[in-house]
C-alpha cells in the first residue's frame, strides 16, 4: 500500500507537517501550540499537540533532566511526531529542546517541506517575568537546578523557519503567520 505524498499548499510547509516549537520555559510554547491546534481544527485539518510537560508526565516519565536524558526525551518525542504525520496528522510540538544537534536530528526523520523550527526567542527576564510554573523562582531560591537557560545551557536557533519575540507578538499573530506557510 502506497500513500501520496502530501500536497504543497501555500509557502514551503506541506501539511501533514511538524512544527517544531522551542524556547526557553515561560517563553510561551504550550500557548502557541494550543492556539495552532485550535485553528488548524477550525479549518478542518486533523491535527496533534505533543507538549514537553505532558510527555514528561507519561512516555518520558522515566527520564531526569541530564544532557543524556534531555537527549532521549526529545529523541522519543521526534519519533512519535514522525508516526502521526505518517499518519496524516499536523503535529505541534512544545518542547524546550535546548540542543541544536537534537532539533536537527528531528528535522532529518522528516520528508522536505514538512518540517518546520518555530523559534520563540523571549528573553530570560522575560520568562522569569512570566515563570507561570514557578521554575525561575525556585531556581533563584537554589532549590531548582538544572534549569535551561538559568543554569544549564540552550542553544538558540540558528536557522529557524520562524521566529517570535513573544514579548511583542501576541500567540493570534504568529498562528496568523504559521497557517500563511502551509
């Protein structure tokens, strides 16, 4: 049995397709994918959010936050992105994903064009600002270590095909801006 291969739609994403959102803790990612998800369903296109938090909670419950175990996190959460587009779904993917090296072994499990790194570049003071799960205060507190961007690296995108300061662009701008490439 042979499937086609998806159709190009607008721009340089072809739906079925991962979006591949990263960013620092607080920098907005589960807001933005939820958003996405909401309007790719809206428009009639069956579509998947994979959040690092739920991933954590579940399939990846067994890892700690070691460069080996982040590795193996973003390792299982790339494979399981790469059967539901498989299977013709739209995957929005939140995930911290704090090393280039991982993100673009992602990106290699995917057909040209159905890939896409959404980048959201807040600041530090920013998510701090925000720290909806209170991580940047126990870290400030010494009670939290290992936090990206705090006290344990992350490497910014290099060549994202998007990127948002979240400080400035609300989430209904960047889905606006998403939706506009596939």
């Amino acid at each position: 049995m042979t499937t086609d291969p998806p159709l190009p739609l607008q721009g340089t994403t072809r739906l079925p397709a991962c979006f591949w959102i990263t960013g620092l803790s607080g920098a907005g990612k589960s807001t933005l994918a939820q958003a996405m998800h909401a309007a790719l369903l809206h428009d009639g296109v069956p579509a998947v959010v994979l959040d690092g938090d739920e991933l954590r909670r579940g399939l990846c419950a067994d890892l700690g936050l070691s460069d080996a175990d982040r590795h193996e996190n973003i390792r299982r959460a790339g494979e399981v992105a790469r059967v539901m587009v498989s299977a013709g779904l739209a995957v929005i993917c939140a995930f911290v994903s704090p090393f280039t090296a991982d993100r673009d072994r992602v990106r290699r499990l995917f057909a040209a064009g159905s890939f896409a790194e959404v980048y959201l570049s807040a600041t530090l003071a920013t998510c701090a600002a925000r720290d909806p799960k209170g991580l940047y205060a126990m870290a400030r507190a010494g009670t939290l270590t290992g936090l990206t961007g705090w006290d344990a690296p992350y490497e910014a995108p290099v060549a994202p095909e998007f990127v948002f300061d979240t400080a400035s662009v609300q989430p209904a701008a960047m889905v606006a801006r998403l939706l506009l490439c596939c």
